[in-house]
C-alpha cells in the first residue's frame, strides 16, 4: 500500500511540473519551433504554434506543397539555422527579430489562453527556394486559339 501510494504521489508531483512548463515556452523559443517547422514543411506542428493570420499562411503554403508534390516535386525538408532572436515583449505580444541562414527576418506573437502563439511571420521564413515570376503573357496563344474557335 504504502508502495502504491508513493508511486503515485511522484506522478501526480511529475505532471504539476510537466503540465505548468516552468515558463520554458517564451516568445523566443515558440518563434524558433516555429520557423523550424514551416523549414521543413511540419506544417501540422507549425499550425499549432500559430493563431489567426499565421495560421491562414500556413495553409496556403500547405496547399502550395500539396500542388508541388502532385506534380512530382517533394519539398526539400531542411535544418535552417537561427541565430540572434530577440524579442521585445509588451504584456501579451512580442516582437521578434533573428538572422535565419544570414538574411534578418521578424515575426510577431501574440499569448492565446496564456500560451505563445505566432500571429504573423513573412513569407521568406518558408525554407523554400524562391520561385521565378511567370509571365503569363507570353502563353497566350493557345487560350487565344480558343477564344476564336469560341466566337465563331
């Protein structure tokens, strides 16, 4: 008895110290989780870092990958390295700036029921490789084509 009681008080004593954190999620540390996700396309991971307008990002550049990956394209998942985050906080939000593979980048956050979520973060922080514009003018003959069978 007195075995089973032990057992138990050091899990119950083991969740209070799991479950409060002992504040190690800090806009700092959130915003590194983060970019690491979105780097290597954890998108799931990335989303529940987020709130609101990040989380609509993700979702774009989710569908974005799906189409790449449709089209035989496997987004390359990689290590991105980040260095010199720093935020300044004020009561609920934080603004962040840090060095993600040499180039500055910033990303706001905001406490969601006393957790740190991303609120926005810009497009560069994605991982992938920028893409070329298309012209789309210069494809148009073949709708043109169709156009006039159309009309006559």
């Amino acid at each position: 008895m007195k075995k089973i009681f032990s057992v138990l008080a050091a899990a119950v004593i083991a969740f209070a110290f799991t479950s409060c954190g002992g504040g190690a999620d800090t806009p700092e540390k959130v915003a590194e989780k983060f970019l690491q996700h979105i780097a290597k396309s954890e998108f799931k991971d990335a989303k529940e870092l987020a709130t609101g307008d990040a989380v609509k990002t993700i979702e774009t550049l989710e569908s974005f990958a799906s189409m790449s990956e449709m089209g035989g394209e496997k987004p390359e998942a990689k290590e991105v390295k980040i260095e010199n985050m720093k935020c300044d906080t004020k009561e609920d939000a934080a603004a962040c700036t840090y060095t993600q593979d040499g180039k500055d980048g910033n990303i706001d956050l905001k406490k969601v029921d006393g957790a740190w979520k991303v609120s926005s973060f810009p497009k560069e922080t994605t991982g992938g490789e920028e893409t070329e514009d298309v012209d789309m003018e210069s494809d148009t003959t073949a709708t043109d084509d169709v156009t006039e069978e159309v009309a006559e």
